[in-house]
C-alpha cells in the first residue's frame, strides 16, 4: 500500500472509533463531507470490528465500492462488527428520493448530510 492510501485508510479506521463511521470515494478514499444531500446504502459486507485494519479497510472499501460501481462507499459501526457499504449520494434536498431508495434497498436508515445525523426509517416509506 502506498503512502497515501495508508494514510486514508488509516483516517477511515480512526473514523470508525471517534465518530462511528463515515463516507469516503471509492477510488481515493478520501472523506467526503458534503454540506447537503443524502447518503444511502444500496449493499455491502459486514467485518468483525477487531480484524478491520487500515489495510484490510482500504481494500474492502474500494472492492465494495468496485462490486457495486459506485463513487463513494460508506462505514459504520454496529456493535462489534463493521458495515461497509456501497453508497448513492442524493445531491441536494432530494430527501423523499433518498428516503425511498433506502426502502427498496431495505436500509434501517440512510444519513442526511445537511443535519448530520442519520435518519431512521420507519416500516412504511414515505408518499
């Protein structure tokens, strides 16, 4: 691994124990950080939280993000275990969009930029 995904993937496990997660390019891994707009999951893999190191991160990410041809890739902790998944970016204030694409791709929520903050969905989506 080169310097510099070293150094994002490293940024990517620190993300996971400070602020339980975050939202990354597939190609570079860099954070992405939007003011606006909505992430949500549309599949991925889960990984046992004590075996995610930086390169184990770097190449799950970008092999998740390549699986699924998307540019961003996102993660999260659920107890002990690491959720990485392919991420659709909703630019914008394209709330009700985002809402039913985290329906159909059966997510429990999706993440609103904006607020940041997740953003629950409930057993019906939304009209």
């Amino acid at each position: 691994m080169d310097t510099t995904t070293t150094q994002q993937a490293t940024t990517i496990v620190a993300d996971l124990a400070n602020d339980g997660g975050g939202t990354y390019e597939t190609a570079t891994l860099i954070p992405f950080k939007p003011e606006v707009g909505f992430a949500v999951g549309i599949g991925g893999v889960r990984y046992p939280a004590s075996l995610f190191t930086p390169g184990v991160a770097a190449w799950l990410l970008r092999a998740v993000g390549q699986e699924y041809e998307t540019s961003f890739v996102g993660t999260w902790l659920d107890n002990e275990t690491v959720c990485v998944d392919a991420v659709r970016y909703f630019a914008g204030s394209n709330r009700k969009d985002a809402l039913l694409a985290g329906y159909q791709a059966g997510q429990d929520a999706i993440y609103d930029f904006g607020m940041s903050e997740s953003i629950y969905l409930g057993e019906e989506p939304i009209e």
